[in-house]
C-alpha cells in the first residue's frame, strides 16, 4: 500500500477528514479546488502554502478511495 506522508488525518482537525500535513487545508478542498483551478499554479496561489506534491497525493488518495466502488452517474 501507498504511504501518503503529506495528507494527515487526526480527530481533532477538520473532524477527522483528511487534510494535507497537518494543517487544515482538507484533501477535499484541494481537490475542489483543482475543478475551479486546473492550473496547479493559480491553485497554489489561492492556498498558500500548497505545494505540487500535496496537490498530487490528493489526487491518489481519492483514486485509491474510489477504487473498487462503483459510481452510477446517470443513463447514457
């Protein structure tokens, strides 16, 4: 398995939601926020602080979360 070394998850910060080294910027909001800014640079502007590898581990965390799940978005 992975070793994700910037996204931490501790009870008392953001009730317990993943969130990148320790601070209270969530997974989710990083990941929120690339749909606004695909531009990792304007992103990191608007975080600061956020760097390219916090933004990458995100991105994994939530692949491997929706590996083996199946999403249904609609008819085709």
């Amino acid at each position: 398995m992975r070793t994700f070394d910037r996204i931490t998850i501790n009870p008392e910060v953001m009730n317990g939601q993943p969130c990148i080294r320790d601070t209270r910027l969530t997974v989710r909001r990083v990941l929120k926020g690339l749909a606004l800014y695909p531009d990792w640079r304007e992103l990191m502007t608007e975080c600061p602080g956020l760097e390219q590898e916090d933004i990458r581990q995100a991105i994994e965390l939530a692949a491997y979360q929706l590996d083996d799940e199946i999403i249904r978005l609609g008819a085709a």
